[in-house]
C-alpha cells in the first residue's frame, strides 16, 4: 500500500475524502466484499470491516502453486503456502481444523517471543553489548533447544521418497533440522496427522543416515546416539514439545520438476506436544541442516515467502528466486553469535501516519530484530512501543471507533462491529540502511487490535512477527532480508 506523505491540509482533504467515500460506501449499501477494495490514500488506508476478519470456510484461491510467472524458471522452485487452520489448507471443507482461541495462540506467542529472547540475550558480551555480526556465514554453536512451536501457523506440502507422498508441513525460519512422523508408529508416540504417516520401507529411494556419516555428526545437539547402526536424532522445543527417531534422507519433490536428492531429515517415530494434525516441520534456520542450507547448492542458497493475509488465500514459499533483490526494500542480515539459527535484522524506528515517532532513541533497538515466521505478534523495546500505542491511539481517536477490552498481551482494542469500513493511519517499520516496510491493514491490526506488544526491557531483541510480514514477500539471501509489500 503506497504511503505518500501527506502536509496536513492535504490530510484534512485526505480525511473528507475518505470520509465522504466511507459514508458513500454506507449509503449505497455496498456489499462488504465490494467495499474490500481500499478507498483510502496517503497516511491513512480505509478498508472494510470484513476484510479484517481472521476466517472464512472457502479457500478463494484453490489453485495449486502460484507465485509470480517469472519466478518459475528452473532454477526455483515455487510451493502453494496457506493457514495451517485455514481453508486452503485442507482438502476438503469438513476437515478443516479450526485453530485454538486467539487469547490462547497469544499465550503460546508470548513463550516463544520469551524464549527467542533468552537465546538472544546469550549474545551479550560483557559489556552489555549484543554482538552482531554482518557474517553470512553463521559459527555453528550449540543451541540447548528449540523454541516453542505451538505457533507456527503456515504450512506448505511437499512429496517425499520414490513414489512421493504429499506431506504438509510447518514452516519454521527458526529451526533447522526438518522431520516428519514416520511408519510404523501407533499413537500415542505418532499423533494423528492429516495424509498418512510416510512409509520408509515404501519408498525406493529412502535411506538412513548412517552414524559414521558427516551428516550424522553435523546433528552435533540434535544427535541422539546410534542404534542399529542408525544415525539418531532429538529435537526438544521451548514449549516442551519434543521429537525423536531416525535421521534419513530421501527424494524431496518441491514442486513438480524441483526435487533434491538426497534431502535429509528426521524419521519421527515419537512426538510429544503441539503439533496437531500436521505432518512434519520444514526447518527454514540457517544452520547446515535446513532445507535451505541443503538447497543451496541448486538454489544458490537464496529463498523467499509471502504469508496470506487471511486465512482463506494463499501465499508462497520460493527457493533460489526472485534471483535479484530487485523491487525489494533491503537491509543487512545480521547474525546473533549464540543463535545463528536465526535471521537478524536492525529495526531503527517507526512511522504512523507518515510521520516518525518521536522520542524513541535509536539504542532501544540494539539488541536487533528477529525476522520469525513463528512469532505471531511483533515484539518492540518498550520505550517504543509505548510511543507507537500513544501515537497510534491518538490517530484513531479522531474516527471514534468504540474501544474494546484487550485480549491478553494486546492493549489497544477497538470494537469496529457497527462499521462497515475502518480508517487507520498506516504504520511502517525502518530498517538499517533506510529499508522501509509499510503495513497493510491486515499486518497492523489482529482481531481488531493493535499487533504489536512491549519486551521485557529496551535493548531486548525485537522480532518481526507473521501478522506484519502478511502479505509481504520477505526474500533472503546470504546478506540482506528483503521486503516488498502487496505481493500475495
Ligand atoms: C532465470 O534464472 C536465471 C538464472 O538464475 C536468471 O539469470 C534469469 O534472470 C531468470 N529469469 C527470470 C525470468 O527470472
Ligand atoms: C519428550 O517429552 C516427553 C514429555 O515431556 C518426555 O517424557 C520425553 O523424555 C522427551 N523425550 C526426549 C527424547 O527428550
Ligand atoms: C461491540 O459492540 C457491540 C455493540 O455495538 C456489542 O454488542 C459487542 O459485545 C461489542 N464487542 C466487544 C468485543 O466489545
């Protein structure tokens, strides 16, 4: 959504306009999905209230993976992402799983913020400083655990082994070791997941690792022994949540005409927590074992993804395009020494209404950003945060809007049930270097409240959250994040 900066009488103009075009909608008794399309500009956006409601029991886009045309070109792979408990997830309308209660997902968003946050904070050095680098090529560390899971809210499917079978997986930029449940494995160590458990004696070209192999020891913390002579492997996240089993590698078709052989991963034949009905987990980190470091040999190590902005379409995960950062708002890709995993970033302010919000010094944002597809909700130093909420706030106040009470970490509600259409002013986030990121209506407001939430302490690491990268492409590479809004 274009943000042209506005003088303020041009704003006066700007707000009758959008006033006018509001009460225009009202009278003519537009039907919602008309009124979706955006009528306002400048510094602040009108939409529908209906476009800002989280869910829907049709898929709009049943289509199977689409993504730009000229992403398609042989050396990329392009693969159809959607809501894990959304419609276009789910092959038909009655197995769709709907998600746990918002205030609940804000409660699991607040482990994993915590626990991203811990595993940051290891990086300070003695003087208090973090220490980030602009290396792209992370020191592999040891990381004690993964982090919680129970959020992770994106799923792409994938055909594993030789005939391939459809497997739905979780996304995850911030784990690294890939798996998937495996047969033979009778509940409870297996949960019960949407396609059938993936068949290794089944699949012709699947193979475990064997426990001499590199790639076995390359597991270092997430290696578990031998047995059998069998490479082994453990993943524990933050929540509690835990899987085990063999490491194997096996064909992995990304889409049709993309495989990568051999594609290593975990065979899990025991899972304890919050996976629900999903197959497996797609580890998008940036150690050697995720699909991306695997990758990068064909795919030049470069990937991107758009998550939907709702959950009744869809986005997409790509790997080795777009090839340039071209039309993409770039930063640096910086790297926190004790969490390499991770993709950082530096936030350096924020913008509501085109205008920068002031009193929020550059420091509070030195422990860095962590760009996380798991995160739902973004994370900001509180001094920030404090200042974004009163400018905001004051924004909205001239519209009116009911407030509403809040819903666990998010403090700034509004109750848009007798409006038909909603006036926000736009929100933008800058990066390191001037890379700009403005908000869409969908990555600024989650159930009708402000998306965003304070850490614990100013010079904790921020995280760019999953509801303000809706609808954006985010592209990384071996050096920069990039961000293009609009793109799905
Ligand atoms: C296709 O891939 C090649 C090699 O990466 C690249 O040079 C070219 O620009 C791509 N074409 C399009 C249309 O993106
Ligand atoms: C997985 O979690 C369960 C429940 O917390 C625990 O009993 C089990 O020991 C864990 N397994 C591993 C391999 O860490
Ligand atoms: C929103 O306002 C309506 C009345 O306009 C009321 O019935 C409803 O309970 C309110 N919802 C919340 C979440 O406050």
């Amino acid at each position: 959504m274009a943000a042209f900066v506005v003088s303020p009488s041009q704003l006066h103009r700007v707000l009758l306009l959008s006033w006018l075009l509001f009460a225009a909608g009202v009278l003519c008794f537009l039907p919602r999905h008309v009124a979706a399309a955006r009528v306002g500009a400048g510094s602040y956006v009108t939409v529908s209230a209906a476009s800002l409601a989280a869910s829907g029991t049709t898929c709009d886009d049943p289509a199977p993976a689409i993504a730009p045309r000229q992403l398609i070109n042989g050396t990329s792979a392009v693969l159809r992402l959607a809501h894990r408990h959304g419609p276009c997830a789910a092959p038909s309308r009655s197995s769709v799983q709907p998600g746990p209660p918002f205030a609940e997902v804000l409660r699991a968003d607040q482990r994993r913020a915590e626990y991203i946050q811990r595993r940051v904070s290891g990086a300070r050095g003695s003087n208090g400083n973090l220490k980030l680098t602009a290396s792209s090529r992370p020191a592999t560390v040891p990381a004690t655990m993964g982090y919680s899971i129970g959020t992770l809210q994106y799923v792409v499917t994938v055909i594993l082994g030789t005939p391939g079978v459809p497997q739905t997986v979780e996304l995850d930029t911030g784990s690294d070791v890939s798996w998937v449940q495996c047969k033979p494995c009778a509940p409870p160590a297996c949960y019960s997941q949407k396609d059938p458990l993936f068949d290794p004696a089944g699949s012709s070209t699947y193979s475990a690792v064997p426990c001499a192999a590199d790639a076995c020891l390359e597991l270092e913390i997430f290696g578990e022994g031998c047995s059998s002579s069998q490479c082994r492997y453990v993943v524990s996240y933050g929540d509690g949540s835990n899987t085990t089993g063999v490491y194997g590698s096996d064909t992995l078709t990304l889409s049709p005409g993309n495989t990568l052989s051999p594609f290593l991963f975990g065979c899990g034949y025991a899972q304890t927590g919050l996976f629900a009905g999903i197959d497996g987990l797609l580890g998008l980190g940036r150690q050697s074992m995720s699909l991306k470091s695997q990758a990068a040999g064909a795919y030049g190590g470069v990937f991107s993804y758009c998550l939907p902005p709702k959950e009744t379409s869809t986005g997409y995960l790509t790997l080795g395009a777009p090839s340039t950062a071209s039309g993409f708002a770039t930063t640096a890709l910086l790297t926190a020494w004790n969490a390499p995993t991770f993709y950082m970033v530096m936030l350096t302010g924020i913008s509501v209404g085109g205008q920068a919000v002031g009193g929020v010094p550059t420091s509070v944002f030195a422990g860095g950003t962590v760009v996380d597809t798991g995160t739902v909700v973004t994370r900001l130093p509180p001094t920030a945060y404090a200042a974004l909420r009163s400018t905001f706030r004051a924004a909205m106040a001239r519209y009116g809007y009911p407030s509403a009470p809040p819903i666990g970490i998010l403090d700034t509600c509004y109750n848009f049930s007798r409006y038909d259409a909603v006036t926000l002013p736009t929100v933008a986030l800058v990066f390191g270097g001037g890379a700009t990121l403005a908000l869409e209506a969908p990555g600024i407001l989650s159930s009708g409240c402000l998306a965003f939430a304070p850490n614990a302490g100013d010079g904790d690491a921020a995280i760019l959250g999953n509801v303000q990268q809706r609808s954006v492409a985010v592209r990384f590479d071996g050096s920069s994040v990039g961000f293009m809004p609009g793109a799905c």
